[in-house]
C-alpha cells in the first residue's frame, strides 16, 4: 500500500480457547496477557515504551479459534514492531510476581464482562449451543480456573501451540513483502516445525439458558446451526445476515424498531467456525415489550425463506461487497485478512473472488440456506427481567407455524 505511511504487522496463532485443555480454560487468554509481561531482553514497561517512543501502537486478541499479536507504526519501524512481537512470543518470561499481579486483572475483566449484559449473553449462548465442549467454553475462562493456572500449564501451551506450523506472519502499507520475509527470517528462530493437535469437533445442540437480572432491558438471543467456514452455502447465510439483521434498512430493524418501537438495538449474526456455526438475533428491549418481541422476531425467520425479493438480495450484496472493499483501505484490516485467512483457508483469498461469490449468491440459494438454518433446533438465551420471555417450546412452536 505505497500511498500510506504505515505499516500493520502482526503474529497470527491458529490457536484459541477452543484448544484448551480441559482444565486449563482461560489459559489462552492468560497467556496473551502474559506475553505483554516481559522477556530477558524488555520488561513490562521496555516492550510498551519501544513502541509508544515512536508513536505506533500494540495490541493482542484471542478468540475461540485464533490468538494474535498486533502493532502499527509508521513504515520506517517495521523492524522494530516485529522484532518487539518476535521477542514477545518466543521468549515469555511468565515471572512468577507479573502472573500474581495478571491474575486480578483478568478476574477484574471477568467481572467486568458479567456486568455486562449485552456482552456476557454471547458467552451463555454459545455454552448453550455446543454444551459441555471446549468451544462453549468462554475466552476469559472462569474465575476459579484463573486464579489457580499454574505457571506451568502457561509454558505447556506456549511450547505445544506456538508453533510455525500453526503461526502466520502478516503485515500491509507501505512496505514490500520481501522487507517482511527478510525480517521474518532474522527474527524467528524456531528449531522446527511443530506438530499442531487438531480442536475437537464441535457439535451443535441448541437449548434454553435463562437468568433473572435486576437490568433495565432484557438482552435476548435467538440461534441456530448455522455454517462453516468451508460451507458452500457461506457467502448465502452472510448475505441472509445481512438482509434480516444487518443494517438499518434490514428486516428486523424495519419491523421490530421502525414500525414498532420494540427495541433500540437489534441485529443478526452469521459466525463461521473450522467445522461448525451458528446464526444468531440478538435483541435489547424493555421487560414490557417481551412478550411482544419475541413472536415478531419468530415471525419475521418464519416467513423469510418464502418471502424474499430481489431488491432486498442485491442491497444485501452491495452492503457486503462494499464492507470488504471498504475495508482494504485500511493497513490493520489489510494485515488481519491476510492473517486470519492463511489460517484458515491456507491461502489469501483475492477481493475480487470474494465479490464474485457474493455476486453468484441468487434468491434460492438464500432461501435454501434459511430453511435448513431456521429448521434446526434453536437455542434460545437471555438476562434481565424475564416474566414476558417464552418458553424455548412456544418459541420452537412459533417457527416451526
């Protein structure tokens, strides 16, 4: 990207709280805070003020399926970013005092994430969609786990995991990909490849997760099984999203805020996993507008397959394609493609492929994808003041009219 004068480099990690071990839930997010602790060469404060001393910034995520360490910076500091970033995952300190200390932060963000509804509910929606599986489980982990992960399991998953088999390098703006492969090829010094453990298989269920709040709003979600990554009908449900839930002149948000003032925030959601996924509608609405809500948003799934029109298809698709194209003019964007697609596909899949699979994206593929979605069981989540929410069976009843 010569016109910039940055650049987004990171490290991308095939790794998320998915591969936990079973009693070690929350060490992958352990770890990713870890990592910002110190190295024999920088402490704590030496890998924030490197960066900061030239005006870029760092920054780390995990993910259920994916773990990664970021920075921007101008383009003269490529080499410091990513040698900073290759100090960062391949020489830990995990010091016994820094993990003392990141233990109560990370139970501060748990704490933080119960206390926030809107954002705790995903969390009880997926543990109810894939019950008792590793993907179910949340990112923070739990305060229990947290407080009680020993160094060691920290070191375990770092050596098992953080592997190049399992790793991706990734940066856009202005620089030139051999600039990258020179860096890369100073900077990393692992011995070997590694060999990478697959995730277990994630099975969805579906099912009820109710819990009374004292809140102002109750916070609803409403899933179903929903597609891979690999899926061929993935560009039909992200254009199903988008045309139910996706924007303002969306479906739900024309009838359930527009017309009729249920809620002031509304949307649907495609997420796509390795070999699973799920297709939500989330939903914040006054206890007094409950009981009217939830048959509104069953009604619009139920008759969405047979009701469909080309006008709505091709805003969709324009929205979408827009979304990607808009997207490539930013470098940190540019760089998280590249990553998270090397990932997972094992390739960069071309913009102009992208379009082209949203644009071969008709009414039948759309309404195929929506009655097999809609078919499937649901799962059904809230929090807050719960006497208007139906049972999971009237809801089941009502799609299935």
């Amino acid at each position: 990207m010569p016109h910039v004068e940055t650049v987004s480099v990171g490290i991308w990690f095939g790794v998320g709280s998915r591969h936990e071990p079973l009693a070690a839930n929350g060490v992958a997010h352990l770890v990713e805070h870890m990592l910002f602790k110190g190295t024999p060469t920088r402490d704590a404060f030496a890998i924030s003020a490197e960066i900061e001393n030239v005006g870029g910034h760092l920054n780390a995520y995990t993910s259920r399926e994916q773990t990664c360490y970021y920075a921007k910076v101008l383009k003269e500091d490529l080499g410091l970013a990513l040698g900073i970033l290759a100090d960062m995952v391949q020489n830990p300190l995990f010091d016994e005092g820094e993990l003392a200390k990141e233990r109560q932060v990370i139970l501060q963000e748990i704490g933080q994430a119960e206390d926030t509804p809107d954002d705790i509910v995903y969390d009880h929606f997926l543990a109810t969609a894939f019950p008792k599986q590793r993907l179910g489980r949340p990112v923070l982990g739990t305060s229990d786990v947290v407080e009680s992960l020993p160094r060691a399991a920290m070191v375990d998953y770092v050596t098992g995991r953080y592997v190049p088999a399992n790793m991706v390098v990734a940066a856009a703006g202005n620089i030139t990909h051999e600039q990258v492969v020179e860096l890369a090829a100073r900077l990393f010094t692992y011995p070997a490849a590694g060999d990478v453990t697959g995730a277990e298989q994630a099975l969805y269920h579906g099912g009820e997760f109710r819990e009374e709040r004292d809140l102002e709003q109750v916070h609803v979600l409403l899933g179903f099984d929903g597609v891979s990554n690999n899926s061929p009908d993935l560009h039909a449900a992200m254009v199903l999203s988008t045309l139910l839930g996706g924007g303002m002149s969306s479906r739900l948000f024309q009838e359930v805020r527009e017309k009729r003032g249920l809620v002031y925030s509304i949307h649907s959601f495609n997420w796509s996993m390795a070999d699973s996924g799920v297709f939500g509608i989330y939903a914040g609405t006054g206890s007094d507008s409950t009981a009217e809500l939830i048959p509104v948003i069953c009604e619009e799934v139920r008759k969405l397959a047979g009701t469909l029109t080309t006008d709505e298809l091709v805003r969709a698709k324009a929205q979408l394609k827009a979304s990607q194209l808009m997207g490539l003019e930013s470098t940190t964007n540019r760089a998280e493609q590249l990553g998270s697609q090397l990932l997972t596909y094992g390739r960069v899949i071309p913009p102009a492929e992208t379009v082209a699979k949203l644009d071969a994206v008709d009414l039948a593929a759309v309404a195929a994808c929506a009655e097999r979605m809609f078919g499937s069981k649901p799962t059904l989540t809230a929090l807050g003041p719960l006497d208007g929410l139906e049972s999971l069976d009237s809801v089941t009843s009502r799609l299935a009219a």
